[in-house]
C-alpha cells in the first residue's frame, strides 16, 4: 500500500527591488512520489534560490524519488509537473562566481528549493516553476534561504557551562573546567547538558554537528548522550570519548574495558549509518596516555567503521597533542580522520596530513583566546585540505557557526594582509571571500564528516537540511545576500530549521520541545555540577605551569615508546 509523501518547497532568498513583482513564498508541498528526468533536475539546480554552491550528481546518478514520509504532516493531491524527456533547454553560459574551489554559486530573489520527505528533490530559479504543485509554503521572503550549517566539532557535554572559561588559557581550562567538571559529571546530568547543546545548535541553524564527547565516564553516560541526541532530533556524529577521568566509582577497569563499551554501543544503538546519528571515535589526547592505547584506540574505530577524531597540535611550542610522525610511522593515521584545531603544525605535519586523506575542522574563538595559536585556515588551504569550522565549547565562545565564519574569515584576511604590508605595499584584492567562509560552515563542513553526498549544500538528492536565516529588521535589503549572512548574521536571524525535512524551527521559535521542562532540568543539573566542582581544589598559575610541564614529560616517554621495537626501515 502506497503512504503519502510530503514535499517541501523554500522560495525567495531575499526581497525584490523596487519596482520588481513580489517576492515568491517559500511553501512545503504535497505530491506523489515522482521519477524527475535529470534535465529537469539541472535546469533547476541551476540559478537556484538559495547562496551556496550546488553540486550536481553525474547523470547516471541524477536519480529522484520520493520516499514514503509519515501521513500525519499532509497528504500526497497533485503531481510535480515535469518536463517532456524529449524538450531542450537552451544553451545558457553559466556566469555565476565560482568559489576557491571552482564551485558554482546560486541566487535567485524569486528561487524555491522542493522537497519530497526528507531529500531536496529540486531547485528552481523563479517559484513558478513550482506552481502546479499543492503546497504547504513556508515564507521566506525577506531571508536567505541555505543549506543547514554544520559544526564539526562541539562538545555538548560542556554546555551547561556557559562562559565559565571565558578568562581563561588552555592550560587554566585544562586543569579546572575539563578535567575537574569532568570528574564530578553524572550521567543524568551529561544527558541534560547534550540535550540542551544540540538544541542551542538547531536554534543557531546548526542541523548537523561532530558531538566531541569525552567525557564516558561510564557506560551510562555515552547512552545518554546518543539518548539526548535522538530527542533533539538533531543530525549527529557522535565521538565516542577515549579520555579518562578522575570520576568516582570509575566506570571502567582499564582502557580496554572502554573501548570494548564502544565496541557495545556501535553494535547496538549506532549500529547504523542511516539515521540521524551516527557514530565515530574521539581519540584520547595524544601524548596523555601510553602510545599503545592510542594505536589500540584508532585500530577499534578502524574495524568499527566510524569515523575518527583527534584533537591535533592544539598548543603552540608545545610537544602535547602531536605525535604524528609517530603515528604516520605504524599506519595509525587513517584517511578522512579529522584533526580538530591545528595550529601548531609545522609544514611537514601539514603535508603527512594531506597525504593521508586527512579532513581538518578550525575552531578560531577558543584558538584565539587560550594561546593555542593562529586559526591555521591559510595553512590548511595552501596544503590543499578544505577546512571546516567549528564551535567546540560555549563555556568559551557564542555557539553560533556565523560568530565563528566571521572571526576565521577576518583573522585570516587580517594576517593574509600583514604579508602585503611587509612587502611594502598595500593588498590590492581581498584573498578569501565570505562565500569561502561560508563553505566552512556547510559544504566543507559535510564533507569532513563524511557526509558530503549527504547534506551540505542545496543539491537535488541530498538531505532536507535546510534553513532559513531572515534579518530582524530587515529594513533595507542586502545588496551582498552572501557577505550580509556571514558578517551581519546572527543565531538570532535564524527563522527556520529543517533536519532531514522535519521543521524543527519555525518563525523563530524552536517546535516539538518543552522549551521550559528542558530549562528546568537544565538548572537543576548545573546546581549540582556547581555544588560538586565547589569542592574541587583550586589552582594557581605556578602549580598549573608545573602540572603542564609534567604532561609534557609524560608525552615525551609515551612517544618515545612508538619506537620500543625499533626505528622504521
């Protein structure tokens, strides 16, 4: 028996001038499942109504079908029209702007995406192409209409502690607010703290994230976190955490007991790749555990399956979290493992990086303030590895993806002119643009976690991750849609969210959560993480300098060890 299907249509990225025709509404619609002949499909992926990149499937691919949705949002009452197989388009030149990477651009003032149950089924470049369609329309005029942003790296298991680091170091981080709210956090409490991170990110027009969580302190606590996840309806890679904690009763005997609870939840609850969430590794900090442990860790989540994390050189002169020619040395550095931060590669790291397929995500607010070094976009690129961004922690920074598009992307402009200036002249062009910067946040992003054929951009076939970002005001319209939305944008802008083709946001306001059961748990839990961490020992810039310099050492002998058997051939 055939189910009804839903379709959704977003039109108008942004109001007409004066004297043009109304800007078209943006509309969800019903149809029947329908095969698109591809040359319909490009015709309107190209022009689309939307500020980024498309990418179009070769033809052999470029194959659309509605998938059977739940019957309780609309029915299916009228057919998508479509093009006869045998009409001709006219040749048009493509004049679009291409980003760094040679992708086409698509605006449109009058574009509309459609989508069938939760994939993009087409982009249009004026709404009408649309009009026989019977819609349930969401408005956007007045917005832009993008792809759903994606955070690739975030630690929602911290988000119950807002700006309580934001004086502080690394090194002062380190020692109080990671390991020491991390030893007292209980499993009922991370839940609520995951909870309320992946639905600060919806908010902020984050559809997807990289969920860093280190802190499995039990068995219980990874459950939690995936349960939280799930509730949110947030699209996830959940980083199982390698780290250990100085929790109370302590959760596991030895490291091998926690990778082999990894091993319990990917044959379980993440079992599947198909879902909203998904399951990948999160390294323990190279150089804080014996190298052995590390290698074991990367061979677990190489026969899992999952992707793997690690946070990378995140300390400028510092021998802590590197070890890569360690690791390169016994085949430990997998393709597509994601090296969060950077900055204290050298170029040699950054080619071992390029070389085995490595994805690299850059988070510029807590690079920036806690010394671990320049944001290494430039870096990234001139090594041909296309970086995603990333917000890591809220006890640092804002958790919006545009605070962190804007910071990168003017730091890197900055330093990129402090080279002109040294020369003696001024720069003449701007070398990165925000479309480039926007590409962090979305496509970049997406393919760093290996969801690239997935989400990422407003492209026929991918997922219904999709957004709407509408300026407050709006008195005036943008006379650059892409610039406005990198350095003028806010989370507050965000008028509307689609995960997987479900509304998630709507009018500027989150859907289908108890917005105030939710707050009241979330009090609750920072009362007693407050009450717990007020009794842990308070540290002075002489003992945390000492206790660095110790981890240090420890790194050094744990590095060492990669050549107990000897150098390689």
């Amino acid at each position: 028996m055939l189910r009804p299907s839903i379709t959704a249509v977003f039109m108008c990225a942004y109001p007409p001038g004066p004297g043009q025709p109304p800007a078209a509404r943006a509309y969800r619609s019903n149809t029947e499942p329908a095969a698109w002949h591809h040359e319909r499909a490009i015709a309107e992926a190209r022009g689309a109504g939307a500020l980024y990149p498309f990418r179009y499937p070769p033809a052999e691919k470029r194959h659309y079908r509605a998938v059977p949705a739940s019957p309780t949002i609309c029915r299916t009452r009228t057919r998508t029209p479509r093009r006869h197989p045998h009409e001709r388009r006219p040749h048009r030149r493509d004049r679009r702007p291409r980003d760094q990477h040679g992708r086409r651009a698509g605006r449109s003032a009058r574009g509309a995406v459609l989508i069938e149950d939760d994939r993009i089924a087409a982009v249009a470049r004026d709404a009408e192409e649309f009009a026989g369609v019977d819609a349930e329309r969401i408005d956007a005029a007045g917005g832009f209409v993008l792809p759903g942003m994606v955070d690739s790296h975030r630690h929602t298991w911290m988000a119950l502690l807002r700006a309580v680091s934001a004086d502080m170091s690394l090194p002062q981080f380190l020692a109080s607010t990671f390991y020491g709210t991390g030893s007292v956090l209980q499993a009922a409490d991370l839940g609520t703290a995951s909870l309320v991170g992946a639905l600060e990110a919806l908010d902020a027009g984050v559809t997807t994230i990289m969920d860093c969580c280190d802190c499995v302190n039990t068995p219980a606590h990874a459950d939690a976190a995936v349960e939280a996840l799930a509730e949110a309806g947030i699209r996830a890679v959940y980083a199982y955490g390698m780290q250990k904690y100085d929790f109370s009763p302590p959760g596991f005997a030895a490291h091998a007991d926690r990778i082999a609870d990894a091993r319990r939840l990917r044959a379980g609850a993440l079992s599947s790749d198909g879902g909203l969430v998904r399951m990948g590794m999160l390294l323990s900090d190279f150089g804080t555990v014996p190298f052995a442990d590390t290698a074991a860790e990367v061979r677990a989540a190489r026969d899992l399956g999952v992707l793997v994390a690690s946070h990378t050189a995140a300390a400028t002169t510092s021998i802590l979290l590197k070890g890569l020619r360690e690791m390169d040395d016994h085949g430990l550095l997998l393709p597509g493992h994601v090296h969060i931060h950077c900055p204290a590669l050298d170029g040699q790291e950054w080619r071992m990086l390029a070389d085995t397929g490595a994805k690299v995500t850059i988070a510029p607010e807590t690079e920036m303030q806690m010394g671990m070094g320049h944001p290494p976009f430039r870096a990234a690129i001139d090594a041909g590895i296309a970086p995603g961004v990333s917000t890591d922690i809220v006890c640092v920074g804002s958790g919006d993806l545009f605070s962190q598009m804007r910071l990168g992307l003017q730091t890197q402009r900055m330093l990129d002119n402090d080279r002109v200036h040294a020369t003696g002249t001024m720069p003449w062009t701007i070398g990165l643009s925000t479309r480039d910067a926007l590409a962090w946040g979305t496509v970049n992003g997406a393919d760093v976690l290996g969801l690239g054929d997935r989400i990422g951009s407003l492209t026929p076939g991918k997922k219904a991750d999709v957004i709407v970002v509408r300026p407050r005001l709006g008195l005036v319209p943008s006379s650059h849609p892409v610039g406005s939305v990198v350095l003028q944008s806010t989370a507050a802008d965000v008028d509307t969210v689609l995960v997987d083709g479900v509304v998630r946001k709507r009018d500027g306001r989150l859907v289908g959560v108890d917005l105030a059961a939710v707050r009241d748990r979330a009090h609750a839990s920072l009362a007693r993480i407050q009450e717990a961490t007020a009794a842990l020992p308070r540290h002075e810039p002489e003992e945390i300098a000492a206790w660095f310099g110790q981890a240090e050492r420890m790194a050094t002998r744990n590095f060492g060890a990669a050549y107990a058997d000897g150098l390689p051939g």
